[in-house]
C-alpha cells in the first residue's frame, strides 16, 4: 500500500526580524537612491550626527546643494529618515534595519547587478528562455565553471557571488535551526554547502556536531577562510567536489541539501537525492531546505527579490521531491512550509 502524503504543516515567522530590511527596498527608486546613500557615506553622516541640517550634511558628505535636496527627498519619501524643523534624521524602523546591514547592502548590490536583466530582458525570460539564460547578467554572475582553477580573477569572481549566498545564508538558517531538532545529529554533511555559513550557524547552536561541506574546490578554498577564527572551525571540513558529481563522502548520520537543488533539473536533482540515500548512514535523515513556488499574492513582487525571481523556473512544490524521496526509499517525509520573504520547504526523510 502506498504511503499517504504527508500534510505540509505550517510554521511560523518568529524568527524573521531582519526581514525588516526589504521593507526600505520595495522599489527601485528608493532602494537605488538608499545605495547611494550608503555608498556616498550619507547614512554613516547620520548615524554619526543625529538631527544634523541641510549645510552641515552637504559640506561633510561633499553633495551640491541641488543633489542632496534630491537624495533627501527620496531617502524620506522611502522613510530612511524624517525631517523636523529643517534637520534631518534617520528613522526609527530604518536604525532597527541597520542592525542588519550587510543583508541591506548585499541585497542592494544583488538587486542592482540584475535588475537590468529584468528590465532589459523579461520578455524573454517568460517567452524564450534559452535566449534569456544566453545573456542574463545573473548567469555570469554564477559562473559554477569558473569555480575550478585557482586564478585571481576566478577567485575574485566567486568571491562576489558567494557574498550573496552566504550572507543570505546566514539569516535564513535561523528557521531551519527553529523548526528542525538537530539534538540527535552528529555527524553532517551539507552538499553544495559553499561557504560553510549554513553549518557553522548549525554547529554553533549544536555543540555535539561535526560537519562537512562538499562544494566546487575554490568555494571550499574561500569557505575555509569564511569559518577560521570561528571557535567551530575545528568541527568542519571542506572537500571539493569534481565536475563529475560521481559519490557522496560517507558517514553521516544527517545530509542536508539547501537552496542547492533547484539549480539542477529533475533528472540530476533526483541523482543528488539517490547519492545522498546511498551515502547516508542506516536510519541516517535527510534535509531539504529550499526556495518554494514563488506567489504574488495580493501584493507586487517587490525589488529587494528580482535576483530571486529570475529563477522562477527552478522553484519546485513540495510534491516534487516528496515523489522521487518516496521512489528512492526514504520513508517518514515531512514537509514543512516557512513564510520568509518567500515560502520556504523544510523537507525531512529517513534512510
Ligand atoms: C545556489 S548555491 C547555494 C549555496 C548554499 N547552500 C546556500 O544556501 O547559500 C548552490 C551551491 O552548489 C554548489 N555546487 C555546484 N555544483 C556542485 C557540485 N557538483 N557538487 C557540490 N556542490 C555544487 C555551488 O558552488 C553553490 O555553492
């Protein structure tokens, strides 16, 4: 008899504060004039001098007149700041962002990067994608070839995007941790696990853990400088994976797959899954955390998830993988749905 599909169960959205950030990058115009305000130095300008006025700003932060007006115009129809009897200052709800500013500004960067390839090339996107993956900005951007020879310039070209992974990485872990007991886990495996964000968050939170990344040989070579100085450096290795995706290292009682199977097509994402029950220990788990179907719902897709966007395609149902876990042998799947800025899967199987 077959087994019943598990019901997705619901989770909360406790754990999302930094989330806040998004709310300053809902459109271009104020997440574009927000970057510049970063990058001119504006932002630290306030922070440093609260209720500062017009002149001062423009003298310190050396803008003409005609182009802080400007600025500041945005920065406050965006709510970056409020103006009160001619002096400026950043706003509550935006200094509560800030506490969270390398997500701020890798969004900002991330979204910038590519916005052109929506707005140049969307048309194509829906209606030719082959035409799309040909010029869009963001496949140069992940360029997994280059990931191999350790050149300056590959090095320099990881570098930018794993920025984004890992910073993503590092607050989206946190629902992971909330929803899934690692208590009986010792011993992990994250495939595709690039900079080491994912499981450093995990072993810090579980101090019996020890774990492993396999992932392309230069994002090993920058994930081992990602985690050294950490006190949990010593619990994680790095091995480098071939082009050949051939084996799974063996040995583990858990492995886990985050936002790492969508960039592969049914055929090699189901192949991961079977490498992954073939090298898991006996009555070893499975984890799949990962991007969901992207809804608009009721509101706009805002800016802040364009990079996110451009990857409809790759986003699966839960469905998708329950199947091929099912056919492979993996037994007591759960499915968990967790609202982040978009759905996120949190998938559980067993060997
Ligand atoms: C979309 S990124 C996700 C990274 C990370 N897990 C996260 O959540 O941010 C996909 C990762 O898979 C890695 N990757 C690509 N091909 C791989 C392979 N054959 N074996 C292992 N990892 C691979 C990439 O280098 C990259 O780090």
């Amino acid at each position: 008899m077959m087994a019943a599909s598990p019901q997705p169960v619901r989770g909360s959205r406790s754990n999302a504060d930094y989330l806040c950030v998004d709310e300053f990058m809902r459109d271009l115009v104020g997440a574009r004039a927000l970057q510049s305000a970063l990058e001119l130095g504006l932002v630290d300008d306030l922070l440093q001098n609260p209720s500062a006025d017009f002149h001062s700003i423009a003298a310190r932060c050396r803008l003409e007149p005609r182009a802080l007006h400007l600025m500041l115009g945005m920065l406050r129809a965006n709510r970056v700041l409020e103006e009160r009897g001619g002096r400026f200052e950043l706003t509550e709800p935006f200094r509560m962002a800030l506490k969270y500013r390398d997500l701020l500004e890798a969004k900002l960067d991330f979204a910038a990067l590519v916005a052109a390839d929506f707005a140049e090339m969307f048309t194509a996107l829906l209606a030719e994608p082959d035409r799309f993956f040909e010029r869009a900005r963001i496949f140069d951007l992940f360029s997994y070839d280059r990931c191999f020879d350790s050149t300056p310039d590959n090095l320099a070209l990881t570098r930018r995007w794993m920025r984004f992974t890992t910073t993503l990485t590092k607050y989206e872990a946190q629902a992971c941790i909330d929803h899934y007991d690692f208590s009986a886990c010792r011993r992990l495996l994250d495939v595709g696990g690039n900079s080491g964000e994912f499981v450093l968050r995990i072993c810090k939170a579980n101090p019996q853990i020890r774990a492993t990344i396999l992932d392309l040989p230069l994002v090993c070579e920058i994930g081992r400088e990602h985690v050294t100085g950490e006190p949990e450096a010593a619990r994680i290795d790095f091995v480098g994976a071939g082009e050949d995706r051939a084996i799974l290292p063996s040995g583990f009682d858990t492995i886990c797959f985050k936002s790492m199977l969508h960039d592969w097509p049914d055929k090699e994402m189901q192949e991961f899954l079977e490498r992954a029950y073939l090298a898991l220990d006996s009555g070893g788990k499975l984890l799949i955390f990962e991007r969901g179907i992207l809804e608009t719902g009721t509101g706009q897709i805002p800016y802040s998830l364009i990079p996110i966007m451009l990857f409809f395609r790759s986003y699966r149902s839960p469905a998708e993988y329950e199947t091929p876990l099912r056919r492979i042998g993996f037994r007591e799947i759960t499915i968990r749905i967790i609202e982040l800025e978009m759905p996120f899967m949190l998938i559980t199987a067993m060997k």
